[in-house]
C-alpha cells in the first residue's frame, strides 16, 4: 500500500513537472508567435510603401520616356548637327 501512494505521489510529481514544461513551451510559443506577426504586419506595411513609391517612380519614367520620344523626333535633325558640332569623332580603322 505504501509503495503505491509513493508510486502515486512520484506520478503526480511527473505530471505536475511535465504540465509546467508544456505550460512553459506553450507560453514561449504564444510570444514568438506574436513576435512574427507584429514583424510581418510592419513588413507588409513597408511593401506597400515600396510598391506606392515604386508606382510612382514608374509613372515618372514613362512621363519622361515620352517626352524624349518627343524631343527626339522632333529635334533629330538638330540634335545630330549639334553632336557632330560638339563631339570629336575618332578616326575610322
């Protein structure tokens, strides 16, 4: 009788060590998964701003493409007198 309730007092002693180990694991566990979402939310708020200042940049790029395509066929024939003008050339081989 007595070697049962010492048997039993170990199995509650184990059970109680392995209740707290998973608590603590549990408890470790919620705070690192509270860690990645804070972390992925700011990361999700930086790609945007990215992607904003990236539309942004791209509108500028194409607004500045057609205006050279527009200097470009309009002034060719002044922008190859000036360069000739302006550059000297290499002799040919």
């Amino acid at each position: 009788m007595e070697a049962k309730d010492s048997r039993l007092t170990f199995l509650q002693y184990l059970n109680t060590i392995m209740l707290t180990i998973i608590g603590i694991f549990t408890t470790v566990i919620f705070f690192m998964l509270t860690n990645v979402k804070e972390k992925q939310e700011e990361t999700a708020k930086e790609l945007l701003r990215i992607k904003t200042i990236q539309d942004i940049n791209t509108g500028n790029i194409q607004g500045i493409d057609g205006r050279v395509k527009t200097l470009e066929l309009n002034y060719l024939d002044y922008i190859k007198t000036w360069v000739d003008q302006n550059y000297l050339r290499k002799p040919q081989r």
